[in-house]
C-alpha cells in the first residue's frame, strides 16, 4: 500500500502535465488561426465588400448621369460617379495590401484588368457625352461595358469567397 500510493500520485500528475502541455500548444495553434482571421481574412472580406459596393453604387452614378435630363442632373452624377471611384481606389489600396496567397494575387489581377477596360470605357464613354454623341454613348454602356463591369465584380466575389474559405 506505501508504495501504490505515491506511484498513483506520480502518474496522476504526469497525466496532468503532459495534457496541460497538449491543451497549451492547442491554445497557441488555435490563437495562431484567430490572429490570422482577425488580421488578414476579415479584413480582405470588409474592404472586398465595399470594394463592390463601390463599383456598383459607380455603375449606378454613371447611368444616372447618362440618362440624366437636365446638365445640373448630369453633374451631380458626375461628381458622385468621381467621388465613389475615388472611395473604391482607397478599397483597393487597403486590401492589395492584404493579400495573401497566389490566388488571392491572381484573382485581383483579373479585376485590374477588367476594371481597367471598363475606366478606359468610361473615359470614353464620358467624351461622347460631353460631344453630345448620345446614341455612341448609349451603346458604349450598353454594349461594351457591362462584361467588364460584371467581370470586375466576379473578381471581387470570388476574392471575398476565398478568404472566406481561410477563414472557416
């Protein structure tokens, strides 16, 4: 009896030792992913989210401005349409800043260029209106732009997905 009691006393507290060393490095991995999610996944998804807000509320400013019937109309929508690109830029810098992974890089990269080509689309879009070449206009948004802006929001989308399949 002297001798099993101290040895039951030993292994009891060599079980909590090596199941306090488990649950610590448990901790520290699942503080590791907590950080990760905190730093880098929420805010990709945030500032990819006002992203597309942003480009849609630009799309939305910029077919007010087309349609509009009156050159104060037209203005207002124009300043709105530069005010949210200028939003969108911030967006973007701050979440370029984020990124993480190749896929992460290469779906923004798909994003610039279609955001480039709908900009370029824009500009002129933007020209034919000042040359009061409505119709050209007309089928410049209609026609060309909508690919480009859907491909634009596509990108923001699936970059939203992927951080938040990192973050699950």
């Amino acid at each position: 009896v002297s001798v099993k009691l101290p040895r039951g006393f030993f292994a009891g507290v060599a079980l909590v030792v090596v199941l306090g060393s488990v649950n610590i490095y448990s901790m520290s991995t699942m503080s590791k992913s907590i950080n990760e999610m905190a730093i880098n996944w929420l805010p990709s998804i945030r500032e990819l989210g006002a992203g597309s807000r942003h480009l849609l509320d630009a799309r939305r400013l910029q077919l007010l401005a087309l349609t509009a019937t009156t050159d104060a109309g037209r203005q207002q929508s124009l300043r709105g349409f530069a005010e949210t690109l200028d939003k969108l830029q911030a967006r973007l810098k701050k979440y370029e800043a984020l990124i993480s992974s190749d896929e992460e890089r290469r779906i923004f990269e798909e994003f610039k260029k279609s955001f480039d080509v709908y900009l370029s689309l824009s500009e002129k879009m933007g020209d034919a209106v000042k040359q009061g070449k409505n119709d050209e206009a007309l089928r410049i948004s209609s026609d060309e732009m909508p690919k480009f802006i859907s491909a634009a929001t596509d990108a923001l989308n699936r970059g939203v997905e992927v951080n938040d399949k990192g973050a699950a």
